[in-house]
C-alpha cells in the first residue's frame, strides 16, 4: 500500500513540477525516513504558488538578414565627346524668325570628324551661310520642322565664327559653334 501511495506522489510531483512544487501538508501527516508513515491519515499533496514565476527559456531571435544590395543598372558606355560620326544636334528655337539662333555662350562644341544636325523648330524657313574655309559646306534652306546634317570637316574657333549667319536674314541673324581637331 505504501508503494502505491509513493507511485502516485512521484507521479503527481513529475506531472506539476513544472506548475509550482508540491510538498506534503503538514497539519495531516509526515513521512519518515524510513519510508514509513507515522500515522494512518493519507499524505494529501497540495501545491503552493511558485517561487519564481515561470519565464520561457531564451531562444536565438531570427538571425538578422542583410537586405539585398540595392542593384544599379549598368552604366551605360561613356561615349568619347571626340567620336568620330557622333550627331551633335542643335534646334533653332521657336520665335527665331530673323533673329540670332544662338550666342557665343550657347554655342556647341564639336570635333572635326562628327556631324552638327540643325533641326528647325522655328515657324520660318532657315539657310545656315558658311563661308570659304569653313568647318563645312554652305547650307541648304532648313524648312520648319525639318533638319539637315553637316560633317564637321575642319576646326573653327568662336573668334572667326562671325561669318556664319542665317543666308536668308542676313549677318544679325548668327549662329556660333566651335568645331576642334
């Protein structure tokens, strides 16, 4: 009889051991060393709160992730401002009419070997004049909206620009570049 009364006492202490620890009352009996009880009335387990409130054991967080390097598109291949065949575009302006189509602070910068591409954005027909010795022929009548391309074939500084202007305005209506070897 007392194995079986020690069973269930191993057996409720294993299953609350967790919940709180479990001693024999006091006021209705003991137990002995010897394993023998002192008087008849049963030891009656009863729980008392725990010393310590149960705290969950400590888990590794989530490893910390790297966020993905942010990916560049590729640059794109630099292009040699001297290349040979590259179009340098200019626009006549809109409201040109007999005016200057550009200043010498405006004036674009080309490589002998590219090609100047003049559009007309202007509401009046133009003809770039270029005279002898110049970076290019002379030029054809531009119609507006309608462009027309130079090979720059020889340098031209913005100190002897002055003898390019509109054919059709006459030297008030100028137009500045510079083209280097």
């Amino acid at each position: 009889m007392f194995f079986i009364r020690l069973m269930v006492l191993v057996l409720l202490v294993g299953s609350v051991a967790c919940e709180g620890t479990l001693e024999a009352d006091a006021e209705s009996s003991t137990l002995a060393l010897d394993g023998k009880q002192d008087d008849a009335t049963p030891v009656v387990p009863t729980l008392r709160p725990p010393t310590q409130p149960y705290v969950e054991p400590e888990t590794d967080p989530a490893p910390e992730t790297q966020p993905e390097p942010e990916t560049q598109p590729e640059p794109a291949p630099e292009t040699d401002p001297a290349e040979p065949g590259l179009i340098i575009e200019f626009r006549i302006p809109n409201g040109t009419a007999q005016g200057k189509w550009n200043s010498m602070q405006t004036a674009p910068l080309l490589y002998v070997g590219q090609i100047l591409r003049i559009v007309n954005n202007d509401s009046e027909p133009h003809r770039l004049h270029v005279p002898s010795g110049g970076p290019f022929r002379h030029g054809e009548t531009i119609p507006p909206g309608a462009q027309v391309e130079y090979l720059v074939e020889a340098a031209w500084s913005l100190e002897t620009n002055a003898g390019m202007y509109d054919h059709n305005f006459g030297t008030s209506a100028g137009f500045w570049m510079q083209a280097v070897e």
